[in-house]
C-alpha cells in the first residue's frame, strides 16, 4: 500500500507539478535527500514558498514533536541537493536556519507561515520552533 508521501509524489509527477485539494494554489517541491548514515535517498514532497528566486520549506513535520529527518539529512549534505520543480529535475544550493542561531530564521518562519495557513495548527502541537530551509535553484 502506497504512502501517504507516496501518494503525494505520484500526484504531484502524474501533473507537472501541480498539486490540487488542499495544495491547490501553492508550490511544491519534491526533495532528494540522501540519508546522512544510510546513504539511502529519501524524496520529500514539501510545500514551497517562493521568494527572491528561491524556496523556502518548513521542517514542521506537521507539528511533530521532532525535526523531520530530512533536516538532518540537508544539514549533513555538503554540497547541491536533487529537487523536483514542476517537470524538472534540478540541482539546487541549501541552507537550513535555525531559531537561536541564524538572525533570518524570524523573517523567513513568518513568510512561511503565512503562505501556508497549516502552520498556526502545526505550533499549537508542539513547543518546537521549526527549522527553515532556503532552496536555491542552481
């Protein structure tokens, strides 16, 4: 039986990238991240708010009371990662911001979070502040 994130994906490739239902209106990416002991590739599927040419994605994990291991997994990556854009398989430069630790991580949660109105629901699941990436196609 196919995965939730399974599903998501076959969707997602099935229509060029664009997602109906509860997506509908906003970006998705799909992200490769390969696992930092395994080695073994994970795909992603993660909502996606442009800005200034790049992406920002949330390591929300739906409220969870952990990062999801993607974070992790991009943290460790040195070097581009493998993401999904609509039709295209590209390679793109990455950073993860952390609250504590990088000044922008307000301003980038903010314009997450407004983008993407699941996040209010996500916060009141945990006290977890969630780490930001910032996706920059090469």
């Amino acid at each position: 039986m196919a995965s939730f994130n399974d599903t998501i994906i076959e969707n997602f490739r099935a229509n060029d990238g664009v997602l109906g239902g509860h997506w509908e209106g906003k970006e998705t990416i799909l992200l490769h991240t390969p696992g930092r002991k395994s080695g073994k590739v994970t795909i992603n599927p993660l909502v996606a708010c442009p800005q200034d040419g790049s992406y920002l994605v949330c390591g929300s994990a739906g409220g969870a009371p952990d990062d999801p291991q993607w974070v992790a997994n991009l943290e460790a990556l040195d070097g581009p990662v493998t993401v999904e854009l609509g039709t295209e398989t590209v390679q793109a430069d990455h950073r993860v911001a952390r609250p504590g630790r990088d000044d922008d991580w307000e301003a980038l949660y903010a314009t997450w979070r407004a983008y993407w109105p699941d996040a209010a629901d996500y916060e009141t699941k945990t006290d977890r502040k969630f780490p930001m990436a910032v996706i920059t196609r090469r």
